[in-house]
C-alpha cells in the first residue's frame, strides 16, 4: 500500500505526510520540513511558537507535480531555465507539539522528543529542516543528530555568540542565549563557526573554547581545508539579518546581513559542507511583519533544500 | 530609623520602595504597586512578561512630593481644584521576579509565592495593584487575598470568559484562558461578574456556574443590593478595551470598549464595592505600541488608586 | 445520498459546501456566506477583491459541531448561557469567481451571474450574506432579489450617499459611488435608507429622490410604522466605521462609527426588518490590517446570522 | 476692479485669495482660513509647524462654484438635502510666514504680527479659522480679538490646563502649556472654559482662577445663562481626541474624545456662543498619519464654518 | 507663439506642457515624462493606478531655472560641481486618463492610444519615461517604439519573468504577469535581459524563448559585444526592489536589491545601451509609504534623465 | 578625594560623570558622551532635541566593570575574544540644557556655551562624542576644538551637502542646511571631505569652495597622502543611511549607506585620520522607531569609541 502523501497541503506548497510515515520507513524522504512550535528556552522576548504558523499559513505554493512515491516536478528556475527539485522528495511533516501549548508537557519531554526524533530522520539518511522555534532547540536537535554522525560541526548564523562556560550538563539548564556551552560540553559538537556576531559578551561568561570561531562576515573562501568531511549542523538565527530588513525577532541587533547576503552564505555552506541537518529559528508573532516573516522563511528554505539536494554529487565529490 | 524611601523612582513618579519592609511592617502603605512579569499561564501568544517594564519605563511623573512617612502631595486635578492622593501613602515596591526570566523559577513556585504576598499584604490592610503578567495570575493573587478575607466576589473586565468546569485542582492545571473554574472549585471566589464579554465558548467547557455572570456592557444602577458587603477582587484584562485603541494584546477580540468607558466604569466599582486587590494584565510587548500600553496602565491606575483612596468614607458608608 | 458538507473548513468554522448543490436544492440552507471577490466597479482605489480571501484566512474559528444534515451546534455564549445557531444550517460556498482574477471575464458577465445566483437563493428561501468586493455589487445582488421578492427597500450603513441622476440603465453604468441612481432608475428598489453618511455631493448629481433619506446616526425607535412588511436590502459598506477602527478601506472618512455601534444597529435592523439578503463590503488588502479586517467582518456576519437565524418567530410577530 | 478670487486653489477646494486684499477690505470676507506655521512656543515636542501644510495638502476638496464675488455654491449635504455654505464668502488667504521658517523672525514679531492681523480681522467682521502651529498661538490670536471685541470668554478643547500663575506679562514668556495665564494677567480673557481636560497640574503652578473652569465631558445644557451674550474665542487642541485615533500630536493623553463627539461639541458651541475666531492647534508632522490629520482638520473647520455662517439668525436670536 | 511652458509645476519642479502641444511638434523635447495611471492588467493586487498621482504630489522640487525654450537651469550637483540637465529639455506631460478611471474606457482602447502616443514620441525623437501603472503597459509602449525603431531589445529589472508560451494575440489577451510572451510572439522585441529575477515559474508556462535571459545580478562587464548598436527598451518593475525597502508593490518577493544597486546598474543601463524608451511601474498606493515611493520613483527619473542627456557623446561613440 | 563616579548610570551602561568635574580636571577621560538637545537649527521638520534622551533611555547596556579611577574593563568581544575598551575611561557627562527646552536660553548662547565647552574638551585631551540635536551644532562644536588644534577638516557622512556662499558670520545666521559656509568663511575649517551626498543645490548657492569635496562612496585607499597630519572633526548626520534603513530623521534621501557600510567607514576614519572631535546628529523621536534609532547612534558610538581608544599606537605611527 502506498503510503498518504496529500499534495499541495503542505508549506510552500509541498507535499504533506505524517511524521510517523516517514519514521517508520513507509515513505522515504530526501529532505522533511518540521515545525518546532516552542518558546520554553528563552527567558527574555517569547513568541517564537508561532514561527512554524507563520510560515505555513503565509508561505507561497510553488505549483509542484507531485509523483505517487512524493518525487516532485513540475517547477522551472527561469535563471537557469532548469527543474526545480525535480524528482527530490521533500514533505512537509507538520509540527512537533501545537499552539495553543498544552501546558501540561515539560521543557525536558519536548526537548527530549526532539532529540529522539531528530536521531531517527539521521537514521534514516533524512535531511530535516527544523523551523523554529527557539533558538535552544538547536541543542536538541544537534544532540539527536550527533548520534548518528558522531560530533558535529556548528555552523551558524546569529547576531549573538550563544555561549556560556557555567555548568550546563542537562538539557534544562541551557537557554537560547547560552546553549552552546551545553553542546560543547557534552561533546555533541566538536567546533562552531559562527558569522554575523556584532554584540559582546560579559568577561564571566567564561573563557571561550578555542573551537569556537565568531566573525561577523562569511568569507568562501577562507574556509579550513578539513571542512568539507565533517557531519555538519547548519543553524540560522535569523537576528543575523538587518533588523530594518527582519524586525520580527526578539533580540534586533543594528547592523546586520542582508537577506541577499545570507542566502549566498546559505547556499555556499550547503553545497560545499556536508550539512546533515539545519534549522532556521527566532521568528516573532507581528501582525504587520508576518508576511515578510514568511517570505524571509520560505527564501530560506528553497534555498537550503536546492543546494542540498540539486547536486548531490558535487558535494560527494568535494568530501 | 525612618524606612527608606526613594521618591520619585517608581512608576508614575511615585516613592518606590523595599517590599520587605512594607511586608515586615516598616512601612505602612495604603496601596503598593507590584509588577508580575510572568507568562507561563499562556498557550497562546506570549510576551506578557515585558507588562510591568514597559509601563514603568514610559509612565508619565506626576511630580508628587513625599513626606518623610512617604505621603503624599504636590499634584492637583484641575477639574477639582483639589489635591491628588493628598496625604496617602502609595508605593511602588518593584517586581516579584524579573526579566529576563529565571529558567529555574517553576510555575507552581511562582504562583505559590504570589499567594503568600497576596495574603500578607491583604493581612496588613494593603490594597495591592498587581501589573501583569498574564491573566493567570488572578488566580494565586484572588487566593491570597481570600485567606484574609475569605471567598471574593471576582468583578472582572474581559472580552473572554476565562472558565471551564475541567478539574483543576493546582494552580498548575490552569491557563489564563480557564483559571476560574480553579477559583470556584477550590471556592476562592463565591461568585464573578464579568463585563465587556464577546466570545463564546465551546459547549464542552462544561456548565456555567450559576454564580458566573457574563454581559457586555457595565451598568452602574444594575447591581445587585448586597454588593457593597463582600469583599471584591477587581481584575482587569486590557483586552477588553477595543483592538483599534488596544492593539498591544495577544487575543483581541473586535468590538470593545473605549478606554473612557472603562475607565468610568472602573472608577465607580472602586468606589462602590468593597475592592480588596486589583489587577491589570495582559498587555504584551509591541515596540510600535510600548507608550500608548503605558499611558493605558497608567491612567487605570491613577484611576483605581483615586477612587480607593480618596474616598475612604464614602465606601465605609454604603458598607 | 447526502450532500457533501465538508464540517471547520469554512470561514468562521463554518461548514463549507458546494453553491451548486445548495442552488440545486440538494443541500437546505438557512443562509449561505458567498465571497464576490471583484472590485471592477471602483474608479479610485482598487483591492477589494481580496475581501472574501482576507475574511476567510484569518477568520477565527468557532468550533461548531456539524449535524448529518448540516445542523449547527457545540458552541455556546457565555452572555445568555445559551447555544449559538442552533440547529440552523449555514454553509460557506465560496467565492464567485477568484483572485487572480481572470481578465477574459468581462465586468457586464460578473454582475449577470451574481443577478441570476441571487435570484436563486431567494427562491430557494436561503438569505445570502455576500462578502464584497466593492460596492457596486449591491446592485445586481438586490436585482437578483428583487425578482423574487419584487421592489426592496435598501438600508444601507456607509460614509458615502452613492447616488447619481444620470442615466444608468445597463449595470454597467454604475460605479460603487453611484449605483443607487441605477437601483431607483430600473424599479429594483422602492425607497433607501441610509445611516453613518457624512460627506457631500455636488450639486449637479441631479435631484435626489423623495424615497432616499440619509442620516447619520441610527435611531431605533424612529423608523417608519410600514418598516416590517418591506423586503428589505442589507447593505454595509465598511466605510461607515471610523477610519482610526478600520483603515482598510479605498475611501475613509473621519467621524464615522464605532464597530460596537455598528454591531448594534446591525443587530436592531435583522431583528426588526424583514432582511432578505446582506452584504458587507469595500474592505482592502493591507497587510498590516488584514487581522483586524477579518475580525471585523467577522463579528458582523455573526451579529447578523444569530439575529435573523435564531429569533425567527419574534420577525414574524412584528411584521 | 474686481478682487482676485482663485477659485479652487485653496485648502477644501475654496476660493484663495490675498490676505491683503482681505485686510485691505478690497474684499468682503464671512471667515477666512489663515495658516499658522509656527512652533517655537513648544519646549518638548516640536513640529506643529508643519499643520497648515500637511491640511492643505491632502484636505479633500468639495468642488465649490464661486460666483464673481466669492460667493460659494454647487454644493450639497445629502442628510439635509439642502446646500453647503451657499452664498457665504469664504477664503483661504494662504500661511502667515513658511516652512522652512526663516530664522531671522524671532517669536516676539511673529506673535505682534498675528496679533495685529487678529484685530484687523475681527475690525472687519471677518471670523478667522487659524489652522496651527502650537498653542502658544491663541494668546497673540485672542489679544488681537480682544481689542476690538473687549475682554473674551476663551472656550476650549483640551486635554491639558494649559495654565500658570507665575508673572508672564510678555507674550515671549509663554509656552504652549501655560499661556492662559498670560491671558489671564493681560485682561485679555475675562474667564475660560476648558472641556476634555484629564491631566494633572504641580501645586506649585500657583492658584487657578475662579474664572477658569475646566471639565472633562461638555454638556450642552450645563451652560450658564449669560453665555450668549459673551465674545468668545473657540481654540481646539487636537490632543483632546483620543490618541488611539488622532495619535499625530505632541504631548497625547490616554482617554480622550472621538472625533464625533468633538465635532457634536464643537457644533453645539458654534450654534449657541458668539465665537469671534477659531483656532485648530497641536497636529504634529508624521508621514503615517498625515491623511488623517487633514481629514480631522478638514471635518473640524467645516463644522465651524457651517455652524457659524449658516444660521446667523439662530445665533442672534439667541443673544 | 511660443508654446505654452508652465515652469515649476511639474513633477521634480519640471516645467509642465501639454502632450499635445509636444506631439504637434510645437515644443521641441528631449524627453517627456508621462504618467499612466492604469491598473486592469492586474489580476491580483490592483492599485497601481496611484503611482503617477504618489509621485507628482510628492516628488522633490529642484528649483529648475527655465529658458524660453524650455531649456533647464539653475541645479547643480556637489559631487561633481557641474551642472545637472543644464540645456536639456524635459517637460512633465502629464497622465494618460486620470484617476478616478473613467468606467467607459475599455482596455483595448487605453493600449491602443498608449501605443499610438509611444510611436508618436518615437518618430519624434523623444525619450518618454512613463511612470505607471502595471507592467502590462510595457508591450503597448514597447509595441508603439518598435513601429518606429524595429524590433526591440527589453532589459528589464523584475523580480518576476514575466512569461508565458500560450497564444497572446492581442494586447488584451496579456496580464501584467505575462507580457512577455506577447512582446516576443509579435515579434515586437527581438530578445530579452531580465535582471533580479528570483522567482520560479510553473513548467506549463511553455518553453522559454532561447533569447529570453533571467539573472539576478546585473553585471556590467558580461554584456554581449553588440548590445550598444541595438534600440533597447528600458523596464522597471520596482519589485526587483527588496521589499523591506520598498514594501509598497504589489507581488513582493524576499531577497532583492538595494535602491543604490538598481540606481547604479539602472546608469550603466543608459550609458551604455541606445535606450529609446523608459518606464518606471508597479508601485501602489499605501498611505505610510507614499513618501517612500515617490521618492525612489524620483530618484530613478532622475538618475535615466541625467545618463540618457548629459553625455549623448558617449553613447554616440559607443554606438 | 576620588571623583563621583556613578557606575552603570550613563548611556551603554557607561559610567555617568559630570561634566564639571572632567572640565575642572578631576577626573581625567580620555572620551565623554555629551547630549545635544537643540534643534532651534531647523527651518523645515524639527525634533531632534529628543535624540539624547532616545539614545540613552533604550541604549543596550553591556554590563562594564569600572575601576575607581573609571577604567572600564568587563565586556569581551567573541570575535577577537579580546576585551572591550578595557582601561580606557569614558563617562557619560549628560546634556547641555534639557527636554523640554528653556523658552529663555536663545540660540546664540547655547552656541557659545558650546564652543567654550568643546574647547575646554578639547584642551584636556578628551575627546568628545557628542549626540545632537540638529546639524547646526558642528558649527560651534568644531569653532571649540579648532581653538586648541588650530584649522580642521571636517570629515562629514551626510546626504546633504550643507552649504551656502552667502555671508554668516555670526553662528545665529546659519541653519542646519548651510553651516559649511559659515566654517569655510571663519576659517574654523581648512577643508572639507562630505561622503554620502546624494541631492542638488540650487546654483545661486554660490561657489563650491575648492577644499569642499563630495562623493558619494567613502573609498578607503583614495586618500590624501597628508591625511593622518590633519586634525579631523568627524560629522555623522544620520540621513547618510537609506531611509528604509533609518527613517526617523527629518530629510530622507532615497539610495543611501546601509548601516553596516557606514560603520566600516567610520571605524576606517577614526583608525587613520587624527579625529578630535565627534559628532552623531538629526536623530528625530519616531515612536515606532525610537528602539532603532536608539541601537544605530549606540553601534556608531561603539565603533568610534573602540576605533580611537583601542589603537592609540596605530593611529600615531600612521601619523
């Protein structure tokens, strides 16, 4: 029996199919997007829960053909004059959890769930694309992931260096602000790149690991030579982007990427790594921003999902 | 040694001061300000936590001299000729809590510390202006006031009815969407009044207690004749007040009263019930909207600490 | 065999069915919801095709239970303890037409077919509630029901009075700020009240008619002694609110309504006139204000559902 | 020679012509409208010079027929069936001074300036409009009322009580926020009524007169009984409507008017008072709001005009 | 007689003529800008009918100088100290139709006058900058030039390809999201460069023709070695724009250029290529950003007219 | 006795100081913050008298530690993982005059007041980073410090280029828009580098002195070979960032500096040209936009500061 596969219901237009579906092998999936509709990590501005809405509600269908196994056609890059996504198969898979939050499942049953979860799609050789969501939810999601690829490698974007040295061995103790200390700690990741800082730390904070490396603009070509073999998590806080261009996060910080430049990074990054997972966290609530919101997102998305997906071999052939 | 007052550092200008010595019994207040930055009660949209910083940062200083036992002076109404406040004490005693939020600060630990301040200051005949927060907050606020005063009448303004018949025994089990079926199960409150209401409910709430009483609009001379002899509760939901003059809020509902109204209809159940503990909530953060969020808490305010305090006789008499 | 009644996915929560098979008479209906997503009537500024689309997108949803017959239920108001349109069989049957709109499909075709369906629906008994689109299709909406019900009397709230003198015998005459001159002209209306007008015309509009009365306030007590036999014409066009409540819209005009006097009038008018057709239109796409449109039309279409489905012996009394 | 009278070219679509032909008397005018583009009597919010402009610029025009003389006509009011202003010689006679401001002008000449104008203007039994500019602006204005018509009564929508005792016997004393009492020292106003007042004043602002009362509500009926009789200056501070719906102001205060209940007031003091000049002051430039703005403007200067020009009769009987 | 030039009372403070008097041959002109307020090729978000009305009310003033013959004067610019346009003859011609829209107009109608007038300018050697108005406009203007110059080169900045394979006849058949197929069946344009293209199409649009090009960046150095002997017809869409600078269009697409970009490459464009004819279209009317859009119009006429006319040699010589 | 130092009080978390205690040399910085708030410069749309106040009530605080003599240390950098401004001292001296302004204080003597302070500044060696206020304030800023260092060039980010020949010998003749002409004719300046200008002047503005020079890009390595000899006074006006970018300033020219470039280029000129003096001006109070704003003056603030103190070595060897 086929597997359900409901075209055209999903964000961007995508095909829709249940979670389960994909975890148990029914339905192989390339690439899944899933919603991660959770705010419980962050202490300062809430309303991250409603990213995954946004994005759905909001989102542009892109016309796709969708085959009976879910390969999709039917689209064309006027650039390149080329199928887009042609025979991937992609399928949005809903949210973990919902809004209205039901108050009775704890900070740790859902992060816990998450890694779980996101152990099983690197099981299966399934790229998610978690969309946020909080930005401590990388925490979970990197952990689930390196059990399957062994540590990883943080690549972010973010205004901000998430980081603290104080002692955070569970899951619980981090927040979005501080939670690769977690991660280095638990050896989840063995080093982090992150572009786009432009705010400081308070010296307490504690020595930064070596393995740490913040710029603020991502250089191509500056890359170190050992980078295309290593399991790669790519992470995007979308604060990095110009507050006048992006105002719908909780943290703004002046100065930051154009949306045109983060998605040359983003692409660069996902055809020359090897990207094993991604997520694209810290969209707010905004009535009068939450078309763009979704519009930033859905560019975001397209963007990962072509350069993972279009040219497979490229990227075997660099590792 | 005289307890120490700071004037003109709280919101509105006014003295702020210690809590603890106002609980310790140092100070003698006649009302206190307290800010609730807190929304975990919320599975909806969230961001209440910011209430209390916003309308601090933004409130217009009415210029008040202090005395050394920290009454009140130095302000007129023009209307009235008279004096505003004259001769009260009213202090500004900070928050229970802060934001950013302390990840290791449960809701039940909130809540139960809310109860507890409640109860003491009800104990030492002070009347407390809560600054939410999210509405949940009525909840620990009504139930420490009822350990003094015994079961409240709940007056609330809402555009919602915050009930389901659901067991709810904790404090825990409620959300700021129900928590008055927790008030009349636990029997905190005898009976509620609720004004502004303009949704509905799903007929699987349960049934209404008859001593819930929803209606639109507020009718002074409709009251019942034994009104004046129980103790009051008087919550205030922003919401209530139309979307187009109160956008700053997480479930506005269109149709709703203009500030004025609901400031006449405030003033006259402060000066015609026996309000023991007021608050105002749910106010969320919305950079566009922070002043106009303030100079509405401020004149709810005003107006509640005017009608309290100035009247004291007139409220004695109609007991 | 059962018509197919597809329960929650219409706007409001409503059931959503097929206008074919209600118009076939498979499907008995109380009232119907009809999008007129078109605006080829308007001069000035255009968009209020995007009407039904706004309405429906960002409607809230009020979580009706669906009888086999298309019965109402499972929703209760918390004012009057009492169950929301009971029993009642209301469908949304979509859009006439869509957005993008098909250029090959000419203004004069629109109007016909609107005639010919609203003709329909006033046969079958089933009182449309249209959701415009511009005013302009007041026009041949009440042609369709005049057929039936033979010459109408137009209520109508609005900012504007849009009348001509000049000749306009074809539809396609007609603007939406001058199709009252063509409703008078062919007989399809017998007499026009209208309420919230508060701009002027220039004189040569030529004479206005003996039976169009404006005014801007709405006075229950003071209507006409004849007012319950007439078939009459419900017509709103959103420009009565204030513009400070709603912006949305092609040409506001300072002073007008609250929505909460609006809802009143509204209310006062389904249950006291004979109302046999409804429309509310002239909203505009504007992102920032798409929220507060459908919140608005929202609350208007259920004002006027619950008073025409849910009292209907007390109309027939007082007719 | 006929006075040049340029149909059109002015705000509303009236008649432009010279000031100095108006002052000249070459040119015979019932109310002129002046625009004020000043606001250096401001010391927090500034920008109120930009008024006249942002009226003039957007206000709508109403296609007036201007006989040889200036009389207009060709206009019509659909509520009354009955003409707008017809016959009556209205002229917007242009900005005393522009923006950009030239630096040269201190405020000293600028208010002897317009005071002298003020007293040209009512020696000619001519009523002005002044469309401001700050505050500050109605103490030149009402000086060179009084000098012709005696001491005035000073009749006035205002959020704030606009007064202080402390010697201020230049006009360059004053700021927008106190200038009643140099109106008060001069003689120049012999009482004052404030409607919409809901601010506080610091004690030490010295005693109020008695002649000074301020209200929030005006009621028609409350009025004294010598009230006709009296010359009175009519001044409106747009900050006595409600920010939610007139925000582009200086200093808003939670809890004002509707636009419709100002108009209703303003109407009702126009019918029944001998308003000798009006003035409309305190809109702020801002590129969000500047349609509104003029709307409200527009729609306060047209009431004045009708109410005082239109039932001259009434108003004489009355007196 | 001299033709009759109206100094100052154009858009950007251009004189003003009248279109016919140029077409006649009266008034010589280098170049003409013309407004096209039509909006009925737009199938989806209409309201482009604004744009010319937003930029003439609300373009700078640049304080022309201007000869008898219309020549300007009196402007320089900083950066280089030259004069700006000086001796050149530009005159705002004003709209083609008006806005409201005169109903009777049908489509075909304004296409065809539009293609007439665009041959008109053509023969006469002038350069129309047309300022819309939806994209649609493009194929009569381009139709009416190519009369004239033969079959065009289109190099056009656009979010969108606007393409589609199936037969499109008659200029009615097209939407503003299509015209291209058009353009190219009728053999009105000979070959194609689209720049900022990042949307995709569906795959039944058709085969590409191999003479259509889409790229986002536009780079100078990679144009083909002939592009300089070939009559090109420039096209702006502005939602090439990214739309958090320019939000106020219709169908705007995440990730686009900077307004200095598109300046910069729009220069080149016109030094380089022999551009016979511009247009400047797809901005809406929305209140809060009017200013923002006639500004970024402004900024585009003026850049075309100072490439296009102060250095004739070079483009002679590169021809 | 140690100077008052007040830790965590200033603008940015800096310590606050005052401004008498630096000038009488008892506490020695080697910067101050010193708001401006004034803009009786301003012909056109005033306001930025309020920039202070914006800047330091919503400026981010990043948490120093500050020794007993105000060296500040505590705040890391993630990208050089080195310390912030560590050992430098900078206070926060607060404004010259306040909000709302003193009718009494004329502009001339607020100017004077100025120069003598910025020469007293300038005497100590501290340099100064004043947040105006309105760009007239250069004008006496630079006459102070060219006191002590003898003729500057004036290095200014503007989209205007604020000059006029006509003669102001007086600081009271000029405006915000011309005072260039004023610093060439007192030879308070020996030339002038404007980056950024994008608008005409009219040219009866008279000759462009040689020593004026405009361009629009700041190209790091076109520089003067004798640039780093020169002692520098460094303008930003804050229209030099494209309007969409930072709209709350009173003149916006489309197509300027994102605010990333800017900062690199401000950071350039204060690594390599001997800066004395700073200022950041034509903020405006935009109640949306306040936040913004606030977070753009503080990144400038932070990139001067860092730029000048950090690098003494370099910036001398350069010299």
């Amino acid at each position: 029996m086929t597997a359900p596969i409901r075209p055209g219901l999903g964000a961007l237009g995508l095909p829709s199919a249940d979670l389960g579906v994909v975890l148990a092998g029914e339905l192989t999936a390339d690439a899944v997007v899933l919603g991660l509709p959770f705010d419980a990590g962050v202490p300062g501005v809430p309303g991250q829960r409603h990213g995954p809405e946004i994005f759905r509600k909001l989102s542009p269908t892109h016309g796709w053909s969708v085959a009976e196994d879910g390969a999709l056609g039917g689209v064309i890059d006027p650039v390149t004059r080329g199928p887009v996504l042609s025979g991937r198969r992609v399928f949005d898979v809903g949210d973990l959890g919902s809004v209205p939050i039901d108050p009775r499942i704890g900070r740790g049953t859902y992060y816990k769930t998450l890694t779980r979860l996101s152990e099983q799609l690197a099981g299966a050789g399934t790229i998610p694309v978690f969309i946020g969501g909080d930005h401590s939810l990388s925490a979970p999601a990197a952990t689930g992931a390196a059990a399957v690829h062994g540590p990883l490698r943080f690549l972010c974007f973010d205004a901000h260096c998430d980081f603290s040295a104080r002692p955070m061995p569970d899951a619980t103790d981090i927040t979005h602000a501080d939670f690769l200390g977690h991660l280095f700690q638990t050896g989840t990741i063995s080093d982090a790149e992150l572009y786009g800082v432009r705010t400081y730390l308070p010296a307490d904070c504690g020595p930064l690991p070596e393995a740490l490396r913040c710029a603020y603009p991502y250089e191509p070509e500056a890359s170190a030579t050992d980078r295309y073999d290593r399991p790669t998590y790519l992470s995007i806080d979308l604060d990095v982007i110009e507050p006048a261009d992006f105002p719908a996060t909780g943290h703004p910080e002046a100065g930051g990427y154009r949306l045109r430049e983060l998605l040359a990074a983003v692409e660069h990054v996902c055809r020359t790594r090897r990207v094993v997972a991604v997520d694209i966290v810290e969209a707010l609530q905004d009535d009068g921003e939450n078309r763009a919101t979704s519009a930033t997102v859905s560019a975001l998305v397209m963007t990962c999902l072509r350069a993972l997906l279009e040219h497979p071999r490229e990227r075997e052939t660099t590792e």
